[in-house]
C-alpha cells in the first residue's frame, strides 16, 4: 500500500526544510538508525552543526555508521557533562533526550523526535512518558525563536498509546501566544504513527 497521505515522518521532514538553512543547529532527540540526523545534516549542509540523543550504544553506532558513509563529520560523546563545543558535524550523544539542555552550545533551529523503540533493537526499551515530557519541554524552551519541534508518536506498541496521550497533552497545553501546533494524525487507523509540530512564535 501506498503511504500517501499517511508518510507522516516525511511531513516531518518537509516542515522541518521551511526553517532550517545552511550553517544553523539542529537535534535528533532519537538517534536510532540516524535516518532524522541525516537528514537533519543535509539540510544544515556543512557549516552547520546536528547534536543526536540516543541511551543505546547500538543506536548511535548504526547513526554514526550510516552518516560517515555519506561523508558526514561524527563525533562520538559518552559521559561528558559540559555543553559540546560549537562545530560544524554531527555530535553523538550517548544520553537520555531528557538531558538535552546540559548538552546544547545554543538554540537550535529545528528538534526532532521518533518515539517508540529503536528499529532492528532490543523492543523492550522504549521512550517513556515521563522522560519524553521532560524532553519536550526543554526542547520548547531552547527552540530558537522561528524554530520548530516535529514529534512522531507511535501508538501501536505496548506503551505507545500511553506516551501518544501525555505528548497530546503536552502539546494541547502550549500557551497560544508562544507556540502554533500542528496535529497530523490518520483518523480512520488509529495505531498508526501521528505527528505533532510545534513552531516557537518569532
């Protein structure tokens, strides 16, 4: 079957191309296989800088495997606590998306995040509601003004629907006169994946 309209990780990816130019910097709140840090890389070209979350090592080794086969500067980060340096490349962070302030050497013009569990992994682990809320909620603060945050939630996994509803929620409840939100969700299939973007007002 056809995505169509349902190809909600490109929309992802398409609204995310309106605010992001050359030389500025980006964040993969889910590393996983690095297919959002690539593209997060291609958009900001060569000057710019993507910093990519990922609490599994496997997950950051598949990202930095599949960036450098396409030329990509990596750097791999485990246990640092100061903010990484401001450098064009990608930095691999090997940490919870909830640490994400401790890390950011400025404010980034667009995050991204797959929720759910890492691809070809171990399933059982999986992001939280708790955590990812925690995440979500930096994300908004350090969003560079003009900025946007695009979530894709899966529900169809045990504890998705869970996290689906405090990521509705969080959503739903950003203040009007700093946030535009955006729900894309396929009303007629309701485990498949559904997206939130959230753009900080100017």
């Amino acid at each position: 079957m056809s995505p169509g309209l349902t190809r909600v990780v490109s929309w992802g990816h398409e609204l995310l191309a309106e605010k992001i130019k050359k030389g500025q910097l980006t964040v993969d709140l889910t590393a996983g296989n690095g297919y959002d840090t690539l593209t997060l890389c291609r958009l900001v070209g060569e000057t710019g800088q993507v910093i990519a979350f990922d609490i599994q090592s496997a997950a950051l080794q598949s990202t930095q495997q599949r960036l450098q086969e396409n030329g990509v500067v990596v750097r791999m980060w485990q246990g640092k606590e100061a903010p990484v340096p401001a450098s064009p490349g990608v930095d691999l962070i090997e940490m919870g998306h909830e640490q994400l302030q401790r890390y950011l050497p400025g404010a980034p013009q667009g995050i991204v995040a797959n929720l759910g569990y890492f691809p070809g992994g171990n399933r059982q682990i999986i992001t939280l509601p708790q955590t990812t809320f925690t995440a979500l909620a930096q994300a908004c603060e350090v969003l560079a003004p003009g900025g946007r945050l695009v979530v894709v939630v899966y529900p169809g996994h045990p504890g998705g629907r869970e996290e689906g509803v405090v990521v509705e929620d969080f959503f739903a409840n950003l203040p009007d006169h700093d946030f535009q939100v955006l729900q894309l969700k396929v009303v007629n299939r309701p485990n498949a994946p559904f997206l939130f973007v959230a753009e900080k007002r100017s």
